[in-house]
C-alpha cells in the first residue's frame, strides 16, 4: 500500500495544474457552453411538443 501511495504522489508531482485566471476562463466557458446547450434542448423539446400536440389534435 505504501508503494501505491508513493507512485501516485509521484505521478501528481508531475501534473501540469491550471492557474487560477485559467481556471475561472474555463468555468465561464463550460457555464456558457451549459447554457447554449440547455437553450437548445429546450427549444426543441418545445418545437417536438407542439408538433404533436398537432398531430394528436
């Protein structure tokens, strides 16, 4: 067990860590991506709704 601890301190010395501006860009980046993508499902679920409430009618 102690082994495995070791490699993986070792292993997250190696990883290359964002910088705190870089990461709040990319938490804007994804909220905006979250956004565009909730605003598109939601336009088509209201667009498939009203088609079948035609179809059904």
């Amino acid at each position: 067990m102690k082994k495995f601890i070791d490699e993986v301190i070792a292993e997250m010395k190696k990883v290359s860590w964002a910088t705190k501006k870089e990461l709040f860009n990319y938490t804007i980046v994804v909220g905006i991506a979250v956004a565009i993508v909730c605003a598109l499902i939601w336009f088509c679920d209201t667009v498939f709704a009203r088609l079948f409430h035609i179809i059904l009618r």
